[in-house]
C-alpha cells in the first residue's frame, strides 16, 4: 500500500532501530544512515519490552523475510539488508507456532537495539493510517459519478529512467512524468485529471458517490468497496502523478477557518460538505494524485496490502522511508499517542516491522503506524490531512 499520504497523528517519539547482531558499536556507520546520531542502548533500557507481546511482530518477521530471501543479490545490497539475510534463515527455522517468550528471546539473540535520529534531533515523527471503506460501483450509474483510475501507460517514474532499475514497481516517492514530442514532462496534477484529462480512456477501475471520499482514499492509499450487491472489493496503490503532496488541512488553519487544535478529519470533510466549491478548491490545492489496482483474491478479513506486497499487521506493521530503511527491518517505537482526538496521550510502546512505505514518509526517525480496515481503525488515524 504505497501511498501518497501524510497522515495525522502527528507525535514525537522515540525510534529504536534493531539492527543485526553482527554490527558492532565501533561500526555504526554499517548502518548506512546520512547526517545520522547513533547511541547502543540494551533491551532492558527499551520502556515496556520486557512486557511487550511480540509473537505476532514475529510471525510478520517471517513473512517478510521469505520475501526478502527471495530476492536476487546484488553487488550494491544495503548492509542492513545483508544483516537481514543472515538473520532471516533462522527465523524460518522456529516452528510455525510461537509464543510471545519464545519470540521476544529471538529477538534479543539476534539483535541488538540503536537509538537512531537525525544529526541534532531526540525524537522522530509518529503518524498514523488506516484502510477505509466506502460505497461504489464498477460501472458508472446514477450516485457513483466520481472515478478511481488505475496507473496510465504513459506515466513514466524518474527512477525508471535510467538503465539501471533497483526495485520493481512503482515508488511512492520521487518525480513522475510522461514524454510529450519525446521530452519528459511533469504529469497532468489533481486539477487537470479531475477537469478530464484522463476521461474516455477506460481507465477508470471503480466509481464512488463522493469526491471527498475519493480523495481521502488517495491520502490512505488503500480502500474497501463495498459494491451495491454487498461485494467487497479491495483497491490498492498503484503508482503516482509525480506532484509533491500539500496538507490541505494546514491551509485551513493558516487562512483561519479552522483553530489548530480543532483540526480533524471530520472538521475537513465537514467544510468540503458545508462550502462544495470552496472544498473542491481546497482539495486540488494537493496537486497529488494517486492512481489505484484492483487486487483479486482477498479475503474480505484480510488486512491491506503493503509495499513489501504483503498484507499488513494491525498496530505492528509501519511505513518508513524505504529510500533509507530496508524492508523487514523492526523498530521499537516509544510514544503518547493522541487516539481518537483525546487530549492526553495513550503510551504507544511496542516492537514494530516495516513493510510499508509513502511520500510522506521521510527520514531516519519517521513512522507511520498501519491501524487497520474500516470505521473503528479510522478513528485513529490522526487529526488531519
């Protein structure tokens, strides 16, 4: 579930990275991060491990290491990912069935844990998203007028440009463009797509009822459709038009219409609904646009899909810079998190596994927390877009 985000839930907090037991303190620059401070700190210094429940942060381990293992190597791979690779065939040797003792003494054997943040800095920046649902069709009918499209065959990323190709897929992050008289040229942004530059092409893969609903699941990057006969059908991010993204809920409280600490979510979609043309305005202010795949043979249970291409882990999964970070890399997250727009913090301290990424997502010490599908997991994605 690449996306392009930045989700609320905006908290300080403090980042722990696991690295392989095989770096060494004198070796910290191993780990490969710019304008980077390091500090090695023992498990028994981490607040709340020692009662943290990890058998499920395992199983998620797992399961990106069979798709880290999978991978080809290559002369240029991270020195994490090296460490990763050593590590993983042990944690594929562990029976199937796990228990939260079993897997925390994993861990310590195998890791050790790093204080990391940006030269200068304490504390990273905790965010939060989650997967919506909301109605729609796979035609176009009365109610359902506004379309998701998929990735157009003439978007091209810059990454891909040269001959050199380090990743499949398409990122989250970095420019896009497509060729016009055989010049590569900035792609057409919100305004431009939603005024029809795409229309009559067929690419157009579900229709909604609401522009606001479209747009905030282009924020999530991910969606659950439920269709008029009761079908589900899940949606995921495909790729980008290449504009960088705009918090469309700052220009609210710059411009005054909304108070700092009044800014929600549902104080946004609120003004969209309230004041139409003034909330269509505001959302093309995010020139950011995201196109979407239909993904087949998921169950209706399951969890969203992350970059890695594996269903996400509710509360454990996160997406970091993977520009920076390797996927399969686990982190310990200390942090109050403000749930649900509460006013005090909820102590959000946990193991925690990548397997996600967005373009928003930017920095050593920069997380964004998976909390799940539907209503309940919305309420806690944070105060704003």
């Amino acid at each position: 579930m690449t996306r392009l985000r930045h989700a609320g839930l905006a908290v300080a907090c403090g980042t722990i990275v696991l690295s392989c037991g095989g770096f060494a303190a004198a070796n910290v620059g191993s780990l490969e991060f710019p304008d980077a401070q390091y500090e090695f700190v023992s498990f028994a210094e981490l607040d709340g491990w020692r009662t943290d429940k990890q058998a499920q942060v395992l199983a998620g381990f797992r399961k990106s290491c069979e798709v880290l293992m999978k991978r080809k190597d290559a002369p240029d791979v991270r020195a994490m990912e090296k460490g990763l690779r050593e590590v993983c065939p042990r944690a594929l040797a562990l029976p199937a069935s796990i228990d939260d003792a079993a897997a925390k003494k994993f861990f310590e054997e195998n890791f050790r844990p790093v204080r990391v943040s940006k030269l200068g800095e304490t504390t990273g920046l905790l965010t939060g998203y989650y997967e919506p649902e909301v109605p729609g069709s796979l035609t176009l009918t009365k109610g359902f007028t506004v379309p998701l499209y998929r990735r157009p065959p003439e978007l091209i990323s810059k990454a891909r440009l040269g001959k050199r190709v380090l990743r499949a897929g398409f990122p989250s992050t970095g420019g896009a463009g497509h060729r016009v008289n055989g010049k590569f040229v900035e792609y057409h942004d919100r305004a431009a797509i939603e005024d029809g530059a795409l229309a009559n092409r067929g690419l157009e893969i579900v229709w909604l009822r609401d522009a606001a609903d479209a747009f905030f699941i282009q924020i999530q990057g991910s969606a659950r459709i439920r269709l008029p006969d009761g079908k589900l059908v899940r949606v995921n991010y495909s790729a980008h038009n290449g504009h960088n993204y705009t918090a469309i809920g700052r220009n609210l409280i710059e411009t005054g219409i909304v108070q700092r600490d009044e800014i929600s979510m549902e104080n946004i979609r609120m003004f969209i609904a309230e004041m139409p043309d003034e909330g269509r305005e505001l959302m093309r202010k995010n020139r950011a646009f995201t196109f979407f795949r239909i993904i087949d043979n998921l169950p209706d249970d399951s969890e969203a899909v992350g970059a890695q291409g594996l269903s996400l882990v509710k509360d454990r999964s996160i997406a970091v810079d993977n520009k920076l970070h390797v996927y399969g890399s686990l982190f310990w997250i200390e942090a109050k998190l403000q749930l649900q727009n509460t006013k005090e913090g909820q102590v959000f301290n946990r193991l925690m596994v990548a397997q996600d990424t967005g373009s928003a997502i930017i920095g050593i010490a920069r997380a964004d927390i998976y909390f799940g599908g539907g209503a309940e997991a919305g309420s806690n994605r944070g105060p704003y877009p």
